[in-house]
C-alpha cells in the first residue's frame, strides 16, 4: 500500500506552500535534486574523464521514458520542451499543398502557431470551436471526413478548462480515416495513465516541467517507428547521423532511430533530473497517482460547489488534474492575490483560477484554499 506521507516527505515545497499549480512550473523532488547534483559532482570532480557515466544515463533515461509511455526506445527522442517536439512534426513532414490540419480554439499557442506557420506552403489550419471548455469528439469525427486532412493535432489534457480528451477514440477515428495523431501531453503525462500504442499516437511531445515533476529545458518526443523516415530533422549534426562516433568522416546518413532528431550533444544535466522524476512516478505507479490526483479534485470540487463557485472544468470521464473556477463578482485575479497572500499558489488562465494538485498534495492542502476563498 502506498504511503502518502512518505512521497510527501520527498517534496520540501510543501514546508513553505500550499503548491497547486502542477499544470504550471512544479517544484521538484529531493529525488531530482540528488540526481542533479550526482551530475554535477561528477562533471565537478572528473569533468569527462568518465564521459560513459552521461551517455550511459541518458539511454536509461530514454528506456525509462519509452516505459512511461508504453513505447520502445527507438522511438524516444529528447527534445528541449513540447513546442520543439511539435514543431519536429510541423517542420518536418512532406506536406502537400491543400493539407489541412485539425486542432482546436482550445489548445495552448504551442499546439497552433507551429501549424498555422505551414499556411505559406499551402497547409490550412482548421481550428474546430470548444463548447464549454470541451471538444465534442463528434465535432472532430466530422472534420475528419474531410479528405483533405492531414493530422489531427490535439492536447491529452486542455490547458485552460482540464478537460481530458478522449485519446482512445481520437487515435480510432485517426486509424479509421488515415490520419495522422500527434498529441501535447504536457498536462497529463505524469498525473494520468497515457499508453502511445493503445491510444493509437503517431507523434508526442511533453515537456518535463510540468506533472512530470522534473526541471524546465528537457522533455520528450516519441515519433512511431514506422513513421521516423516520413520526418526530416530540421537540423543535422555531428549527433544524429548513423556513426556518430567517426569524427574522420562527414556523414549525412541519418541515425534509423527517434535519434535522429538529437542533433546535437544532449541537454545531461536536464536528462539526468528527468530520469529521477520518471523513477520516481513509476515507483509510485501512474495508476495510483491518476486515482491519488483525480480524489484531491473531486474534493476540491465539492467544496467550491458548496461555495458556489462557478466552475468551469468538466468531471467524469472529462476530469483531469485541473479545475479551474471563478467566484461571483470578484475577478480572478483578486482571487489569485487573495490565494497567494496566504503563500497558495495556483494560477489564471483563460479568465479563471487554475487549480492544478499532485499526488503529493495532501486533503488539508485542498481544505487550505476553500477555507481562503
């Protein structure tokens, strides 16, 4: 059984805050810390001497990273934050003039910019509208029917309202339509489940920083094996070339694996945090952290109900480790500063409160924002 208390001791944040805005920046572990100063310890002491010990962490890391996403490491590539993972599919597919790609007014500027740049090369953006926070998957299921489209770029999780989409019937729909999935799951990946294969994802991106629990600058990027050759890197280096270790020889043979988009020598230190954080979370296990997250909303929820809030994140089997909430008549920035003078964090967006706990949150934390409302 697990013991909340103990992975709550592994968070020293929550000796000075009420930190509720994992969908933001996160506080990182004790875990984390000790990973980055066993990195910089040895880059202190031995500088490269034993360079192995870096290049050996960062290709656990990419096996750990391929578990957490039920991927093989072949297809697990580092990328510095979800806007260069996206942007590796937008700059590097064979797009045709008249592709269409689907997204939504919902998603975060990283999941739309890099899309509706490809406009010059005859690439269109359709932007389908949210209702309520949420994107009926019905809305997408017609779009799609267009036989113009392309991609079908989607959140896991909506960064304003937290509605969850549903992975599993988008990559259905993709399949049945042959459209390509390419999915930013920076606001689920490490609070939810996600499985690539079963939710039938073509490309992923998510960026460590946020439910991940680890350090700004270094995420993932998973592309499908079959699919690594229909991308080109946009830039090519000593790094991703297929013998990266001959320095006599100019190549231009890419590597056969998600490498190829490495081009250049790997962010260690943020490679090094990252493994820490995913250690830890799959030590937890991300089903009893999805379950741990989703009963810290629920409670928060029921309270602001009871308060007569007005909520504006979807439950059931939309929920997600976000709520966002306003309050009658005062603006929710007031309502920020009223949180945050009582050392609460949490954040606005899309003209809300933001409310975004972690497994590590605990029931008295949930309690400590109603009471402050």
């Amino acid at each position: 059984m697990i013991s909340w208390r103990r992975t709550r001791s592994f968070f020293p944040v929550t000796r000075e805050l009420v930190y509720l805005d994992h969908a933001g920046v996160a506080p990182i572990s004790t875990r984390v810390e000790e990973a980055l100063r066993r990195y910089t310890g040895e880059a202190t002491r031995r500088g490269a001497f034993d360079y192995d010990v870096y290049e050996h962490e960062v290709e656990r890391v990419r096996q750990r990273a391929a578990l957490l996403l039920g991927a093989h490491r072949d297809e697990i590539a580092f990328a510095k934050n979800t806007t260069e993972g996206i942007g590796l599919v937008a700059n590097g597919l064979d797009w045709r003039r008249g592709d269409t790609v689907v997204s939504c007014d919902l998603e975060y500027p990283s999941n739309v910019t890099p899309w509706q740049r490809l406009r010059p090369r005859g690439v269109e953006t359709v932007l389908l509208p949210g209702r309520d926070g949420r994107l009926p998957i019905e809305d997408v299921a017609a779009a799609l029917r267009n036989p113009r489209v392309r991609l079908l770029a989607l959140s896991s999780v909506e960064f304003g309202s937290g509605a969850r989409n549903d992975l599993e019937a988008l990559g259905s729909l993709c399949q049945e339509h042959g459209v390509l999935f390419c999915v930013d799951a920076i606001q689920s990946l490490g609070c939810l489940p996600l499985d690539v294969e079963r939710c039938g994802i073509d490309f992923l991106a998510a960026d460590g920083h946020k439910w991940l629990l680890s350090v700004e600058g270094c995420g993932v990027f998973f592309a499908r094996r079959n699919l690594l050759p229909q991308l080109t890197p946009p830039v090519v280096g000593w790094r991703n070339v297929a013998d990266r270790g001959d320095f006599d020889h100019y190549q231009s043979e890419l590597r056969s694996d998600a490498g190829r988009f490495e081009e250049g020598t790997p962010a260690t230190p943020g490679i090094f945090a990252l493994g820490a954080a995913i250690d830890l979370l799959l030590e937890v296990g991300l089903e009893a952290i999805g379950e741990r997250v989703l009963a810290l909303t629920d409670r928060l929820v029921e309270g602001l109900r009871a308060r007569g809030a007005r909520l504006l994140s979807p439950r059931g089997d939309s929920a997600s480790g976000i709520v966002s909430f306003r309050l009658a008549e005062e603006p929710p920035r007031r309502t920020w500063q009223r949180l945050r003078e009582r050392r609460i964090h949490t954040m606005v967006r899309r003209g809300a409160i933001r409310a975004s706990p972690h497994f590590y949150n605990d029931e008295s934390e949930i309690d400590a924002l109603l009471e402050a409302l």
